[in-house]
C-alpha cells in the first residue's frame, strides 16, 4: 500500500474513514492473516503450539501482553514484530505531538487547530514503524519520563501561566498515542513508577502534578520480565500484574532442531567467510548440545537461564576460528574442525552464570567441560557408545587398535593453527582411526572424514580411553595411563624462596 494522498480533514472525511482503536486494528489485521493462512511472526520458531497461540487470543481479546521468561527467549523480538500487525499508514493531525486522529482529536492543540481551519485542517500520514515505542527500564526511569511534566522553558517561551495546559511536556507513553509501548525489564522499574502505570492501564488516562487533565490515551502495551526470582533487582509491584491482562511465559527451544534454526538465522556470518570456511551439521550440532549441557549442568543457576545468545556467539567464534586458521595459512578454503569448536571458550564464558561451585571450577574450566559433555553425548550418534564396546566379550572393541598404538607411547597433537595438510598428516598417523570412520560412515568426502578423525579421538579422550591434555596452541592426544603416571614435578624450585622465582624465570 503507498501513502495516501489525502491531506485536508475534509477530504478525510469523504473518504469514509473511520478511526479504530489500536487493539482494534491488531485484532481486525490478526484476523485477516490467520484466515489467509499468513505467517504472522516470521522467524520465531519453536513457540508455534506454545507462546504464538497464546500471544494469539491476547490480541483478539484485547488484552495488554507481560512476556514472562528467562533471557535470550525472543521476548523483545516478539513486541517488534507486533508492529506488523498495525496498519501501513494511519492519518494524524498536522504537526501534533501526540499523533491525534483527525476526528478524535486528543490535545489542546489539536483541537485547537481543528477549531479554527475546520475541513481546512491538514493532516499527514504515520507509518507503522513510527507507531512503535520502547523503553528499557532502568531504576534512574521517572515518571516524568513515562507520562511527563510541567516544563518551565515552555512556559516561558510561551508566556503562559503554569495553570495552562499547553505547558505539559509529554512523556513516551503519551506520545505513543494509537501505537504500541513496549516497557523491557520491567521489574527493573522502581515500584513508585510502576505505581503511575496503574491509571493508564486501567482507565486509559494519564495524571501530571496539578492538572486536571484527562487524556484517553489509545496504546497497546507490551512487557517483558525476568521471572522474579532470577535477579534481587526487584519484582512487578502485585496492582500492576493484575491489570495487566494476559501473562505469558516463554520457553527455551525444545529440540536440538529448533535451536539450530534459530542459531543460522541470528548468526551475522558474512559473505567472505561463507566463501572461505565449510562448515557442516554436526558443528552446529555440538555448538546447540553446548547450550543444552549448560542448562542442565550443576555449575550453571538454573534461574538464569543459558541465552540463545551463547550458540549464536559460539557458533560465529567457531567459523572466525577456521577464517583465522586460513588466513594465517595462506589458504583459500578450510573446512571448520572440532578444535574450532573447542576454541569458542570466549563466547560461553561471559553468557552462563556460575553458581558457587562453578565459581570455585572458574569460568574457563566450567566453559570446557560443557564442550567436553557436548562432545561425550553427541559421539554417540556417529559412533558406538565405548562402555558397551568393553563388555562385548564375542569381539575386540572397535576402538582397540586406536588404544593400543597410543599405548605404545605415542602422541597426537592436533593445534589449532595447523594448516590443512600438517592436520591431516597428524590425524594420519594414527592406525585405526580412518578404518573405524570408513566403516560407519562410508559416503563421506574427505572434509568431513577428516573432521571425524578428529571428533573420534574427542570422544575417545571423553570416555577415558586415552587421555587429552590442553596445549596453549591446541591439544595434545596420549596414552590414558601415561598421562596418569606423568606427575608434576615438585623439584627444587619448591624450596626457593619467592624472590628467587623470577630471576631463575629471566635466566631461562
């Protein structure tokens, strides 16, 4: 739909328009979609037997929205896209700052306007973008900064007594009149502001110091809320939650399926790296499994929640790992590997927040062992599960050969920087392993058997049938019993005294 091309009142009103509520129109083009079988949230996914139909009959009763849920939940991304659902463009009085219909004209200067140029009136045209209005609430928010206040400097300028109402200077929710206000965070609100929603909510009208003034406000309004006990930041005062109509609560994704659709359309993966690294499912898979572990994991309060935010911030790290390998190398394609995925520590540390045991394990080392559970739960979809194989009395287990050549006393190390041929040459090396991943998986290229290689012997050291040890430049693969008996050594540096340290340090 272009913008009309309607400018006076009086064309307005020959046209036959005829002003609706905001609700109303929610409602009227909500309808409208689900009779065309129309995607109404686009890019939301997982919540379409949930949060979507709940979110459904709120617009169609009319009803003001709390998205209730823990962070990363696609809580603000839903307010957004309820701005679809308005109308493309609505008519507004000229030059008004509260948006004022044409023929329900709410401010003094509106009315005013009308008064004096009648038909006459010029009016222009809102896009629905411009009808959208959100605020995060923080404890500095005040009231004059929702509804508004008396400004002096008007007055002033305008040589008016502080009795006139024309002195008022607006809010945000005022001047989000026959739009959508969307508060986020709102237990964040310190309870005295939350207390000046009561009216507007309920009655529709806002009160500003000592005017007397009634303005009908027509606003859909959205929250969004942490539940209560995740944070001692506050809580939704018990008035304001019951004015506020439907409460819904939103979900993690419930399938590893979900997840990944939503992780390859939030990553910001750009052309060039798209061109330069190959990436494949089961990359996606262990960087999704990695959210799922933390969420169940006793290092991680559970009230906070583990955002989708992690595997988006994982994932992005594995593919500007393998960007990195490739530039340093000189090369102009690779194919990602799980060192790439082991190497995104950075982005699970800062987005799980850590109990007092998890404290005690430091970040770094609660961020690698959710890698390593990643790891152990999903080898079993690639390869057989290494307890079952030990029991197996009528045959060797597959791995046997693997174990023995590292029993020898051999070693892999697979850094994260290798180029492609000195990491297929370290993968090569070791008997066995090409066989066990030829066996199972016969139909895959090179890339991807090479990538097996190297997940097989992850999985291997997870379920203790060697041992993986942590290089500053990657990772080093032994015997699990070597590493066992390979102590630290507690020599004579022991006895030094302190100062002593640092000088034998300079002469190394």
């Amino acid at each position: 739909m272009t913008r009309p091309d309607i400018r006076t009142l009086g064309a307005l009103k020959q046209s036959g328009y005829q002003p609706r509520s905001v609700k109303q129109e929610l409602r009227d083009n909500l309808i409208q979609k689900l009779r065309n079988k129309e995607e109404v949230f686009p890019g939301i996914y997982g919540y379409e037997e949930t949060v979507i139909p709940e979110l459904q009959r709120a617009i169609l009763a009319g009803h003001h929205i709390n998205l209730l849920g823990l962070r990363g939940q696609a809580k603000t991304r839903i307010a957004r896209l309820l701005v679809g659902l308005l109308d493309e463009y609505v008519p507004v009085v000229e030059g008004s700052e509260l948006n004022d219909d044409p023929l329900q004209p709410l401010s003094v200067y509106a009315r005013n306007l009308i008064e004096v140029r009648g038909d006459e009136t010029e009016i222009t045209w809102l896009h629905r973008n411009e009808r959208y209005t959100e605020k995060l609430a923080t404890p500095d928010v005040s009231v004059a900064d929702l509804i508004g206040d008396a400004d002096p400097i008007k007055a002033a300028t305008l040589k008016l007594p502080y009795s006139d109402e024309r002195v008022i200077h607006f809010g945000l929710i005022p001047r989000a009149h026959r739009g959508i206000f969307v508060i986020n965070e709102l237990p964040d609100l310190q309870a005295r502001i939350q207390v000046s929603l009561f009216n507007i909510l309920q009655e529709g009208d806002i009160q500003i110091r000592g005017f007397k003034v009634r303005l009908p406000l027509d606003i859909q309004f959205v929250f969004t809320a942490n539940p209560e006990d995740y944070t001692n930041r506050g809580s939704i005062v018990t008035p304001l939650k019951d004015r506020i109509d439907a409460q819904i609560i939103t979900h993690y994704p419930k399938s590893i399926e979900i997840g990944k659709r939503i992780t390859k359309q939030e990553a910001r993966i750009r052309e060039e790296q798209r061109g330069l690294v190959t990436t494949n499912e089961i990359v996606h898979d262990l960087v999704e499994q990695v959210a799922v572990e933390a969420r169940g994991s006793e290092f991680v309060d559970a009230k906070s929640g583990v955002s989708a935010r992690l595997t988006i911030s994982a994932y992005e790290q594995v593919v500007a790992g393998a960007e990195r390998r490739a530039l340093i190398n000189g090369e102009k394609q690779t194919y990602v590997r799980v060192a790439d995925f082991i190497s995104a520590v950075p982005a699970i540390t800062g987005k799980v927040e850590l109990v007092y045991e998890g404290e005690q394990e430091g970040a770094g080392i609660v961020a690698e062992k959710l890698m390593g559970k990643a790891v152990r739960t999903l080898f079993l979809n690639y390869f057989p599960d290494p307890d079952k194989a030990k029991k197996l009395k009528n045959r060797p287990s597959p791995y046997k050969t693997v174990q023995e050549w590292f029993g020898q006393g051999h070693t892999v190390d697979i850094l994260h920087d290798a180029s492609t041929t000195d990491y297929r040459t370290a993968l090569d090396q070791v008997p066995g392993l090409r066989d066990i991943v030829k066996e199972l998986h016969p139909n895959e290229d090179a890339e991807t058997t090479y990538f097996l290689m190297e997940f097989l012997l992850h999985g291997l050291a997870e379920y203790s049938l060697i041992s993986r040890n942590r290089l500053i430049a990657g990772a080093q693969f032994k015997d699990l019993l070597s590493s066992m008996f390979t102590m630290p050594s507690f020599g004579e540096d022991d006895d030094e005294d302190e100062d002593e340290r640092p000088q034998r340090g300079r002469r190394r």
